[in-house]
C-alpha cells in the first residue's frame, strides 16, 4: 500500500520554479445586464488581456490548459473560456486575450442591488480567474503536470459619465498564481 501512495504523491515543485509572473493589463465590460429581476439571471461580456512572464533563465513552462472566467463578488460571471496551450521559453513574454461571455447565468438575488450600489460608488470591481495545467522543462526533462490557478482583480470605471460600452479597466494589476 505504501508503495502506491508514495507513487500518487506528487510532491510540490522546487521554489525557484514558481516564480513565474501573471499580470492582468486590461479588463473591458461589454454587457452587464440581468435578464429579469425576479428570475435573476445574467447577461455579460467581458475581455481581457493577460501579461504572462517567465522570468527564469534556464527554464521554460508549458501551459496545457487554461481555462478563465470573469467573477463579481465571488460569483461566476461568465462561462469558462478555453485559452489555447503554448509554451513559455525561459525569459519570455506573452500577451494573453480572451473574449467571456454569459448567457443567462443564474446570480444571487442580490445582483442587481450590490451592481447598482457599485455603480453608483464609480466603480466595479471584477475577478478574473484561470485555472490550468503546466509543465516546466529543464534542459530535456519536462516534469508532470501541476495544476495552477490565477487570481485577478480589475478595477471597472463605472458612472453617470461612462455609460457607453466598453468600460475599461481603471489600471492593471498583477495576479496572484498558486500551484
């Protein structure tokens, strides 16, 4: 039995491959809209631009999957949108985008007045979440997957004067990531 456990365990990656970095560049709000006050759901549509850093000299990563969606206030958003696989090369730069949208998503009853309180305070604070699988490789070695998870916040200008879509993100932020 022991020797099967020792097997599943995976244990975590040396410290010095995680320092990879995410930042979240821009954010826009398209369509925010409930589709009925009394059955609460949710229209929306959001993109985003991701700044993913590797800021390692001999090691590169690949990113098999990712998958990312918009939150507000800890609530789903937007459906998960597939980003496609790449590999990051050591000491390279990427620009990730991603077009989210959701279709009469069920919120909290309280949606409509929390997003109206936001709104009339200036601003909207949104989560981006992406969730995934990498890989990092070292010479010839490629190590087993990890899974990853980046968290996002974007600052959403949002007020009587900017009513037209998109509304853009205030300023970008850098991202948590934990493996």
């Amino acid at each position: 039995m022991f020797h099967i456990l020792n097997f599943l365990y995976r244990p975590p990656p040396p410290f010095w491959l995680i320092i990879h970095k995410f930042s979240l560049t821009e954010a826009d709000i398209y369509t925010l809209n409930l589709s009925s006050s009394t059955t609460h759901l949710l229209n929306s549509s959001v993109q985003l631009t991701l700044f993913s850093k590797n800021p390692n000299k001999k090691v590169g990563i690949y990113y098999d999957k990712l998958l990312v969606y918009a939150a507000y206030r800890g609530q789903q958003i937007t459906s998960e949108a597939s980003l496609p696989p790449f590999y990051q090369s050591h000491e390279e730069i990427n620009l990730l985008t991603a077009f989210l949208q959701g279709t009469e998503l069920p919120v909290a009853q309280s949606f409509g007045y929390l997003i109206g309180r936001d709104r009339s305070a200036g601003k909207v604070i949104l989560g981006m979440k992406m969730d995934g699988k990498l890989r990092w490789k070292i010479g010839t070695w490629v190590s087993g997957a990890y899974r990853f998870n980046v968290n996002c916040v974007a600052i959403v200008a949002f007020g009587t004067n900017t009513t037209t879509a998109p509304l853009a993100s205030i300023q970008g932020t850098r991202c948590s990531t934990t493996i």
